[in-house]
C-alpha cells in the first residue's frame, strides 16, 4: 500500500524537529556532519513523498476513520454522572461525549482516559498515574434560641456533624481503570440529616476501552420521556461495535442509602412518634431500563429505550385498612388500628392494609432520535414513548372513607394511576419534537411537547394531560443589537371529556444592545412579556378564570474595571377579567454589586444587594369582609393598600497573603403587609388594619486559618446570629418572634496523592 500524505507529513515533521535539535546542539561534538548527513536524509525523505503521493487512490486522500487514533474521553463534572448516556443533552450534539467517565465534586481532576474505536491498529494508551483523594470535615456549633423556640427549625444544644469522604481512581493492567467513592456522614443534629450514622454516596466503576460498570450510585439519563434520574443499584454499559452502544441498568431508587434497610420511624418528626400517614420516607422503587443505540455520524443518532419502576409497598408500613360489615357487605376505610375495633360487628378484609401514598407500577417504551446536518446550520431531536401503569376507574360511590385510592381521578376522564387498589394496565402516548435552524444572521428554535391524560413515566419528569409548543427566534439586527422573540402555547384536556379547557399563552419580545458607543463595555436589555390565562367552554362559576400579567422590564449591567454593577427594573400588571377587585400593579427595584480587589497578594471581593417590590392592591373598607364578598361594591367600596418585600444584602471575603481569610455577611428580609385585624378580635370596630409583615435581619462572621498556609488544611470559626420579628397586629395572639445565635468552628483536611 502506498504512502498516505498523512504519514510522510508526520515524518517529515518529525525529521525536521530532530534537524531543529541538532542545530540547538551544533557546538557539541560533530555539529557540522551530523547536521549534514540529517540534510541528506530530508532530501531523500522529501522526494519520496513526492512521487509516491500522485499514485495515492482519490479514495486514500485522508486517514480512514479506522485508522485514526482513538480519542480521549470527556470529564464530567458531577460523581452520580456513571453512565454516559445522555443522548437528550442538547449541549452535547456529539454523540462520542456521551461515554463521559464521572467525577466527584471537589476530587482531583481526573486525567482523560483512552478510549479506543474498534480498530486494532490504533497506537497503545498512555499509561496514567493514579489519584487518591481523602477529605475530612467536621463541625461543631453551640445553637441557642430565645423567644418563640417553636417556630425555628434549627436544633438547640450543642451538635456534631463529620464528613468523611474517599476517592481513588488507579490502572488495572494497560487499559482498565478501576474507580471508588465513598461519603459517610455522621451527625446528632436531626435538621441536618434524620440518621445519626448516614451513607451519603458511594460506587464502584470499572472501565475499559469498550465497556463501563459501576456498582452503586449512578446518573441514569436514557431520554427524557423514558429515564432520567439518579439510582443505586448496577449499570452496565458495552460497545458492540463501532456506533453500537448497549445499557442495561438494575436497582433502587431512594432518597438516601438509609432508606433501603431502616424502618421509617427513624426518619420521623421529633415533635411527635412516627405516623404511618405521614411516613418520613418516600416508597423504595424498585427500577430497571435498557437502551440501545446507533450512532449515525456525527451528532446524529437513533435509539431504542425501556424503564420499569414499581414502588414496592413494603417499604412503607401500612397506613389504613379495610373493614366489612358481613351483614349489608358495606366496606369502610379506616386508620391503621388492632382490628376493626372502631365499627363493631365489622372484619377486617385480610391483605388490604394499605401504605398511605399512592403507589406506581410503570413501563413505558420508546424511540428517540436526533439529526445534525451542519451544511444548513439544521438539527433536529425527537421521542415517542408508550406507557403502561397499573390503574383503574374507582367504583360507583367509591369516597374516602371505603376505598383506598383516589375516588376521583386528579384528570377528568382519565384512570386512577395506583397500584394498591389496581392490577389492571392503563396505556398512553407521550411525544416531543424539537428543531433548531440558523440562517444567516436569524436562528429560530421551536419544541412541541404532548403527554396524553394516561401517560406516565415513573423514572423521568413529565406531567400528564399537557399539551406545549414554544417557538423562539433571534435575530442580529446589527453587530450591536440583537431582537429575540419568543411565544408559548399550553393547555390541558386532551381527550376533551372536561367541559373547559385551561389554556396558558405567554408572548415575549426582547432588545439587547451591546457594545454602546457612550460606554463599550455596558449592555442593556429591555423587554416585555405576558402570561394570560384563559378557560374556554363552559367552565362552572369556581372554574372560570381569565386573567392576563403584563410584564414591561429592563436589565442594565454595568462593568467597571474590577466591578460589576447591575440594575433591574419590572413592572406587573395583573388583570382579572372575572373579578376585577383583585387585580393588581407590582413594581420591583434590584441594584446589584460584585467586585474584586488586588493589593500585592491581599484580595478582597466585596458584594452588596438592594431589592424592593412594592405591591398594590385593592382592600376593602370593611376590614370584616373579603374582597370578594358580593355585598363589596367595586371600586367604590375599596382603596389602595400597599405591601412592600425588601431584600438587603451585603457581605465581604477578605484574603490575606498567608494564613487567613475573612468573611462577612449581612442580610435582611422585612415586608410590610397591609391585613385587616381579625374581626372575631375588634368586632365593634370594622375598619381596623394592621402591618401582618415581617423582619429578619441576619449577621454571620468567619474566620478562616489555614494551617501551614495551606488551601486544604483548614479551620474556620463563625458567628451567626438571626432576629425574626414578627408585629402583633392583634393584641390577642401570642408572640411569634424568635432569635437565633450559633456559634462554631469546622475543621477541613484534604489529602491528595
């Protein structure tokens, strides 16, 4: 096989470094020959190239994609990212950077890893050093509060809270690498977590040049209709072949390790004994998915998803029971409770205890895919999804007191989607379309969603019964000024049983001016936008709503050398058709600044927040009436009132050359809301208002030494201290202010090799 242009333009790059050494070295022994002789080797070299290149076919005009060598992998930012499947991810187009490995928040960057393309002639990885990463964190704070002790959520006394977390990344043999990360928790304070000894995160991986496995927690993100969310359990992911990609995962899906093997009385309210209808711990689910997908150029691919979830219901202890009377053979519902002790003469209907929430048994199917064309600047991503999930109509006269379930479907005309009272399968179709185009100065983007009223996806965000088109365009009116435009559509009622359909529009329009003549560096963004709410058909007198919030705004942002000032300004007009006296006007006001500050090795980085929102709104003059009492006459028998939100915020980091760090922070939240007194209070005295508003100023200081001046060896000791005051407005009711001081200390040591 001849010569391809590629490899004699690497040797001769190659001949022409060492050419490049030997002159550096041309006063060292033999400069003159050696130099030379390499002169004589750069010709011969050359004029093979030369003739051998014309006899190349036009098909070898480049390396074969075989031949190139392979890649190195993406790092991701997140640890529960394990298996790189995000396919959906439109910042990712290109479908190679879905094999990402993961990595741990605040571990050692991790080196890419070699990834290999299928072709055996592709050069041998390097061989990378591994890393190890400890971290230990503890803290420890002496919490008081003073008033109405109630109404905080911070726990009093004195609590301990330690952190341990591991890291290592090492090579098995020439092209596997074998990964760990382990984080334990312990802690006696119950606000930071329920359990007192806690397993926070934790997986094994193993990878290779084809294939993934990882034992633990895991990022599973098949598509966006069918799996997308965190697990524990096993993920295995494997190259078939070039393009060819196969996932199969299997686990659970919790909200923390502890919930897998604890009763749920640990994760209870202190207040009170635990209550199984108001269990601390959601259902433990069990799940499982494939996907498998083909590649189809660059950024291009097609792929084929399934997704099971079922909650098992024995991770909840049962909440309710059933009760016959053997007589009239009516069934009631009941607490939990020895036995139908509550009705006398009544059985209890063996296995019908009941967990109280809901619970799933779900599969759903689908396709996704996604087009890149680069020529026309055109992509285009798409997925249509089945599903299936145990549910049923609830009964003639079914209500909460005889049956378990739901006794109206949150839906009208759709299934009660639970399978405590169900084993019947309930399918619907779910599909979502997007396309992205840029032609010349104008890129126009527009999505379309529908998820039918039975259509279901236990392992990925969706809502049922919504139909959603957006359409967006922006256009460089000049190198100065961009226009963006966007309008959005929703609604509900998709089978069209409900005699109302609630139908959402929000319209958007948008000027940004850069690069100013008076100020370069200024930018300027000023816009208006809407959201109206409509129900057209025949909505009921408590249905009906027709209301529409205009929203005029600008934005400057304002840098200055080391600063940056922001401004923001809004003003909402909310107007309500159906009842007029609730319409009302918003204005809110924000100033923002951020800077930072250098002074041979001092740095300081000062912040400082001003926000405001004045609300106003119609009351009326009768304080012992609603707003909406029909006896009100509007607007004669209403005036203007307004409730104010202040937001102030203002703080500093100060780093000094060696040793410490300062840090200050003050913040404040009051309003002022104009409320009428309690007529069961005054009832002699109907016009009578009272501020029902707030204030809670906050301070917090820490130092920070770092031991032997270094960054991962830290201690820090701070001071926090929080006023919550609440005005009384009725001399009746009891005081709800309470204050908050902490202090404490942390202690940071991080170990890297």
């Amino acid at each position: 096989m001849p010569p391809q242009p590629g490899v004699c333009a690497r040797l001769l790059w190659d001949l022409v470094s060492r050419v490049s050494l030997g002159v550096r070295n041309f006063r060292k022994a033999s400069g003159l020959r050696r130099l030379a002789s390499r002169g004589t080797l750069f010709s011969i070299l050359a004029v093979a190239c030369a003739l051998a290149s014309p006899a190349a076919p036009a098909s070898q005009a480049g390396p074969s994609k075989d031949d190139a060598p392979p890649k190195p992998t993406q790092t991701a930012d997140e640890t529960k990212q394990a298996v790189a499947t995000n396919s959906d991810d439109a910042k990712q187009p290109d479908s190679d950077k879905k094999d990402a490995a993961s990595q741990e928040p605040g571990a050692p960057p991790i080196p890419p890893t070699p990834r290999g393309t299928g072709s055996p002639r592709g050069p041998s990885p390097a061989t990378e050093p591994g890393q190890m990463y400890f971290e230990l964190r503890y803290n420890v704070d002496g919490t008081d509060i003073q008033g109405a002790q109630g109404r905080s959520f911070l726990h009093p006394g004195i609590n301990h809270t330690a952190e341990f977390s591991f890291f290592s990344n090492e090579q098995i043999g020439e092209h596997r690498r074998f990964e760990v990360l382990a984080i334990g928790r312990y802690t006696n304070n119950p606000q930071v977590d329920p359990e007192r000894n806690s397993l926070q995160r934790a997986y094994l991986r193993l990878q290779g040049p084809s294939f993934e496995v990882n034992l633990g927690d895991a990022l599973i993100n098949f598509s966006r209709l069918s799996f997308n969310q965190n697990i524990k359990g096993l993920t295995i992911a494997k190259k078939l072949r070039p393009g060819l990609k196969a996932i199969g995962t299997v686990g659970f899906f919790v909200d923390r390790w502890g919930s897998l093997y604890r009763d749920y009385t640990v994760f209870r309210d202190l207040t009170g004994p635990a209550n199984p209808l108001t269990p601390g711990k959601p259902y433990s689910r069990f799940v499982a998915g494939t996907r498998l997908e083909q590649s189809i150029g660059r950024g291009s691919w097609i792929a084929l998803n399934w997704s099971h979830g079922k909650d098992l219901q024995q991770s909840l202890p049962g909440a309710t029971l059933a009760c016959e009377d053997p007589i009239t053979g009516t069934i009631s519902i009941l607490p939990l409770n020895p036995g139908c002790v509550a009705i006398p003469g009544d059985v209890e209907i063996p296995g019908f205890r009941r967990p109280f929430p809901e619970a799933i048994n779900n599969d759903v199917v689908s396709a996704d895919t996604a087009v890149e064309y680069v020529p026309w600047h055109f992509g285009m991503r798409g997925e249509f999804a089945y599903s299936w999930t145990s549910g049923g109509t609830p009964p003639l006269g079914a209500d909460a007191s005889n049956f378990a379930c739901a006794p109206v479907p949150p839906i009208f005309g759709a299934a009660v989607l639970d399978s405590r009272c169900f084993t019947s399968q309930q399918g619907d179709w779910a599909g979502r379309v997007e396309a992205h185009e840029r032609i010349k100065r104008l890129t126009l983007r527009t999505d379309y969603a529908r998820y039918e009223p039975n259509f279901f996806s236990a392992n990925a965000r969706q809502i049922r019964d919504l139909q959603d088109f957006t359409v967006r365009g922006e256009y460089e009116l000049t190198r100065n000024i961009n226009v963006i435009g966007m309008w959005r559509r929703s609604n509900d009622n998709l089978n069209g049983q409900h005699n109302f359909t609630n139908v959402v529009r929000a319209p958007e329009g948008r000027l940004v001016f850069r690069d100013l003549p008076f100020y370069r560096r200024m930018s300027v963004e000023v816009g208006y936008r809407e959201r109206n709410l409509d129900t057209p058909g025949n909505p009921g007198p408590l249905d009906v709503q027709k209301r529409s919030t205009r929203i005029p705004f600008i934005s400057v942002i304002v840098p200055a050398r080391v600063a940056n000032i922001t401004f923001d300004y809004e003003h909402r007009h909310e107007m309500n058709a159906v009842t007029p006296q609730l319409s009302t006007d918003t204005d809110r006001f924000a100033i923002g600044y951020r800077a930072h500050y250098s002074w041979d090795r001092w740095e300081f980085s000062p912040t400082a927040r001003f926000e405001i929102e004045r609300l106003d709104k119609s009351t009326p003059l009768n304080a012992a009436l609603t707003p909406t009492d029909v006896t009100l006459l509007f607007p004669n028998d209403f005036f203007s009132a307004f409730d104010t939100n202040r937001t102030i915020q203002a703080g500093f980091v100060l780093d000094t050359p060696r040793y410490f760090r300062v840090e200050g922070l003050y913040k404040e939240f009051n309003g002022l809301a104009l409320s009428p007194l309690l007529a069961n209070s005054l009832p002699q005295t109907p016009f009578l208002y009272f501020n029902q508003g707030f204030k809670r100023p906050s301070w917090r200081g820490a130092l920070t030494y770092k031991i032997g001046n270094d960054e991962n060896r830290t201690i820090t000791f701070f001071y926090v201290r929080t006023n919550n005051f609440f005005p009384l407005g009725d001399p009746s009711a009891p005081n709800r202010s309470f204050r908050e001081t902490i202090i404490g200390g942390s202690i940071v040591i991080r170990i890297r090799r």
